[in-house]
C-alpha cells in the first residue's frame, strides 16, 4: 500500500518536536502537523527542566546550544528553587544541572526552528486533525480542511487532548491522576532574584503549589495548581484562588504591591503520570501528554515530553526498517 509519509507525528510542541529531531537522518518520510501557527502559546509554567536539556544535548550538543542561543532574550537560567512550607519555613535549593525559564511562546518555537534547520520533515502548521483511524495496514488522519494523510506509524504528541489517544488508545479522565493549573504574567515583581523559582507550598490546598517563577526580560509567570480531584471536592475556582492568594497569602502580598499583570489569568489540564493509560496503540505510539507522562510530584512534562519523542523515534525507526507494526513489536516502546 502506497503511503504519504513513513512517519506521521501529530502535535509540534516539546514531544512532536523532538520526536522530528530523532528522526532527523533516518531517512523515513517524517511529517510534522500542528494545529496552530507558529510561535504559539501553551499554557504552562515555563520551566524547562534539567532532563529536557540533557536528551537534547545527547541527542546533538550543536541543537542544545543554539537551542540556547534561540531562546536568549527570552529566557533565565535557573540556579535555586526556593521553596516556603505552609507555616512560612522556607529552604532553598541550589542546582548544578542546567535549567532554564522561557515562555513557552519562544521556546516551542525555537524548538520548532531547530527541525525546520536541521530536517527533512515537512512541517505543515494551520493542520488541525479532527479524525484519526488505524488497522493493520497503515494509519490515517483527517484534516479540517478534508485533506486525509496516510502513513506508516503515527506518533500521537498532540497534548492533553490529544485526538489520537482519544481515537487510537482511549482512557477514562482519572482525577486523581490529574491536575488543574492557572497562570498569569506579571512584571514588576518585588524581591524575586532572576536566577530564583519559588514555591509556595498551602495549607488550605495541600495537593498543589503555587509558583513565581522569573521568564526572562523582566516578567514572572505566576501561577497554582492542585489535583483535580481535590478541586472538584473542594469546588473551587483556580483563578479566584490564584487572585485571593496575591492579595492575601504574607509571602506574596509586599511583593506584588507594584506589580502589573500582563494579560489574563489561563488555565489548562495537566495528566499525570501513574495512570493506567496505555501508551500504544494500533499502528501507533503516544509520546508527552498525550500519553499522560506528568511528573505527579512536581508537575513538570516537558522533560518527559522530550525523552518520549526521543523514544519513539527510536522506536519508528526500528519499526520502520523491519516493516514490522503489529501490537507485540510496538509494545517495547511503553
Ligand atoms: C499551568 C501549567 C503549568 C505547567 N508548568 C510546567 C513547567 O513549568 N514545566 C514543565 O516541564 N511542565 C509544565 N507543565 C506541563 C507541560 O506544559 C506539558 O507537560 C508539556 O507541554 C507537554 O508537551 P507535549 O509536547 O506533550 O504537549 P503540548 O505542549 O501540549 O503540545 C501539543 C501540540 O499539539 C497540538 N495539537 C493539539 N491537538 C491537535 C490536533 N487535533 N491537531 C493538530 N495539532 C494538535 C497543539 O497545538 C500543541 O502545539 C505545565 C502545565 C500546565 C497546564
């Protein structure tokens, strides 16, 4: 059966990206679609983790550097977190791996630079994916647009709703193995040095944190976020939560006394790792959050975004060379 592409990956965030930059010399014919034109926003916290920058210096030293190079102006390097106990005991920590805060606006976009610089995969933006089918012979997307594209393996990277997981290897919302998350932009920030995140753990919402986290040229992302489950017992409203606690909690009040909040307070779902979700699917693999691979603790996925896209493209290039798709030779990838 003739194929559009080998490789199919839906979703160009920090998985699909770096799921392209595996592929990169392979030699398969690897497509890139995204919804959104770039740069795009995403909802998050900004704060890209150590690991993240590993995979990537790993995976080529030269894309980790101008990764960085991409991103200045628009990022901080992280050195400390600074964490405050809901008594108001803070302890800091002091990191030596490399860490930095960028928004997600610039550094997905940077990410994105580095496969259009360094790759053969053809990149289309404006693609949403609205149908997504799969057997034994190949895989299938359909656009908004009506265009349908075949291929070989699809690797789903398509975020928290993600259409191919939902198509392809669904599984119920389990809220206790789920996040919400708000998040607002700020300058002015009082008493937070550049290089410091901070945040500040609550007694009144125990499963959950809220942050200040420094995003370069002088802006703050700030923001809280708590298991689902609680939030539905609890019945709460993040985004009044989030504006009570600048106006009232004692370690954010005199910092925020100047300052301007830039755009409003956003939510977005974050699924944790730790569920039964499977990871596979026919004729596909899911990568980041669409496969549900959040840090429970901490609540970070871009790290494990990465290191998923890296695996899976491992794996499509195994697959792809023994032309060999069937459940059993995809299931090492999970
Ligand atoms: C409030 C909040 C704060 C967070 N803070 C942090 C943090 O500080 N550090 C951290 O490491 N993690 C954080 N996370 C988690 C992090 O944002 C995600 O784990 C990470 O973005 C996952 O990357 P991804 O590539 O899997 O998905 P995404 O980044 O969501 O990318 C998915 C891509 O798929 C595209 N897409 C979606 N549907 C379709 C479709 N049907 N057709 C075509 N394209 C589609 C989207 O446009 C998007 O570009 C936070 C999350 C939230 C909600």
């Amino acid at each position: 059966m003739p194929y559009d592409y080998d490789v199919l990956i839906v979703g160009a965030g920090p998985a699909g990206t770096a799921c392209a930059l595996g592929l990169a010399g392979s030699g398969l014919r690897v497509v890139l679609l995204d919804k959104a034109q770039f740069p795009r926003d995403k909802v998050c916290g900004d704060a890209i983790p150590s690991p993240a920058l590993k995979a990537l210096t790993r995976l080529n030293p030269a894309w980790a550097a101008e990764l960085r190079e991409l991103t200045a102006g628009h990022r901080t390097d992280m050195r400390t977190s600074r964490l405050v106990s809901p008594a108001g005991t803070g302890v800091s920590v002091h990191w030596q791996a490399p860490a930095f805060n960028s928004p997600r606006l610039h550094f997905d976009d940077a990410l994105l630079t580095l496969v259009r610089r360094h790759t053969d995969t053809d990149i289309r933006e404006n693609s949403s994916v609205k149908t997504v089918t799969a057997d034994a012979d190949g895989a299938a997307v359909q656009l908004a647009d009506g265009t349908r594209l075949t291929a070989r393996l699809l690797i789903g990277c398509d975020g928290a709703h993600s259409a191919v997981a939902r198509a392809l290897a669904p599984a119920p919302l389990d809220r206790a193995r789920h996040c919400a998350a708000v998040r607002a932009y700020f300058e002015e920030v009082d008493d937070v040095p550049a290089t410091t995140s901070d945040f500040l753990f609550l007694g009144r919402y125990r499963a959950g944190y809220c942050w200040v986290f420094p995003v370069g040229a002088g802006r703050f992302n700030v923001g809280f976020g708590m298991l689902s489950s609680d939030v539905a017992r609890q019945k709460l409203d993040l985004k009044l939560v989030l504006q009570e606690l600048l106006e009232t909690h004692p370690h954010l009040v005199p910092r925020f006394t100047r300052a301007r909040q830039l755009g409003p307070i956003q939510g977005f779902g974050l699924p944790l790792g730790g569920s039964a979700r499977p990871l596979t699917g026919p004729r596909a693999l899911l990568c980041g959050d669409a496969a549900a691979l959040i840090d429970p603790l901490q609540g970070h996925g871009i790290d494990t975004a990465v290191i998923s896209g890296l695996l899976a493209a491992e794996h499509a290039a195994r697959c792809c060379a023994a032309d060999t798709f069937d459940p059993t030779d995809l299931a090492p990838y999970a």
